[in-house]
C-alpha cells in the first residue's frame, strides 16, 4: 500500500465525521419550507404515464371535490409554460388542462433512434408545496388534466420534471392563490 492513501483516508474520515456532527447539532426551530398545511390537498392529481399507456390517475375522486371553479389551460412546449402565472382564488377547484405542444428531447433529430428517448420523452408538470401536484407524459397533441382545491393561499412555483432540452430549467412557473 501506498504511503500517501493513509493520510487521505483519514482526513476523509475526519470530515465525514465532522460533517456528520455539524448536521446533527441544527437547532431545531429551523423555519419550514413550505409554511402551511402538513397534509396534502385533496385531488386527482398524479397522472404518470408512459408513451404505450394510459395515464394512472391516483388521488381523491373528482365527485368529492365537485365540478371545476375555473378551468386554465396551459400549453407545455420548449422552453416554457404559457401562462406562466396562474391565479386562482382560495377555495377554488381548479381544473389543469396541459397541452403538450412538442415531444421535449424526442424531436431532435440528432438524438433519434437512442435507447429508452421515446418512451422517456415530452414533459412533466409539478408544482410544489403542499397540493401534491405531479404528472408526466405530457407529448405533442396530448392534453392531461389535473383537478385540485385552492385550499392553500400563497405563491408555489410550478416546473416541469422530465429532462426535454437543454433548455429544461427555463420551463417553471407560478400558482398563485389569492386569499378569500
């Protein structure tokens, strides 16, 4: 064995630990990150598919959460969301309908015939903090819709969540939910 890997193994060994105790001594009032409610917001809202099935819808029925307040449609294409605010009022059940206007990385032709590009291709769509928001498979010509109660006012950034270009992290945006 070499002289020099001693010493490296141990200093990694020291900062490993060292790290280990400066995590563990966090004080514990340490702000949330998403301030608000600690339960998910009722909906049908998780919609994973992949190009030969139909999405699986998982989450609450839309009967319990009763007919659509208002419906926004918004269209997923490279790079962006169209709108990329959405406002909604609090209390609202606000119907999604996400157009997907391109296939993301499964339209460029430099990448056509690579292993796993088609059946993981097109665009997500996430929004974070408490409403649980989370789909995929969103590909040219498709609409998938999500139904959710605005229960929680506040901003809550939206993005999508499948690599679609190199151009991936300009697709965000902002659900804001205005207070009754």
């Amino acid at each position: 064995m070499r002289v020099w890997i001693v010493p490296i193994l141990l200093a990694i060994v020291v900062v490993s630990a060292g790290a280990f105790v400066a995590v563990a001594q966090q004080p514990s009032g340490q702000p949330e990150v998403f301030a608000g409610t600690k339960e998910l917001v009722q909906g049908l809202k998780r919609a994973p598919g992949t190009w030969s099935e139909q999405s699986i819808n998982v989450g609450t029925s839309n009967e319990e959460l009763g007919a659509p307040d208002v419906t926004i449609d918004i269209q997923v294409m490279r790079p962006v969301f169209i709108p990329t605010e959405v406002r909604v009022k609090q209390g609202q059940v606000v119907k999604l309908r996400l157009h997907g206007k391109d296939n993301g990385l499964a339209d460029d032709p430099a990448l056509q015939g690579h292993l796993g590009l088609k059946e993981f291709s097109g665009h997500g769509f996430q929004i974070l903090g408490p409403y649980d928001v989370w789909i995929t498979g969103i590909r040219k010509d498709e609409t998938k819709e999500v139904t959710f109660k605005a229960s929680e006012a506040g901003e809550f950034a939206f993005e999508c969540v499948v690599f679609c270009s190199p151009t991936h992290y300009l697709m965000q945006g902002k659900l804001i939910v205005e207070p009754q």
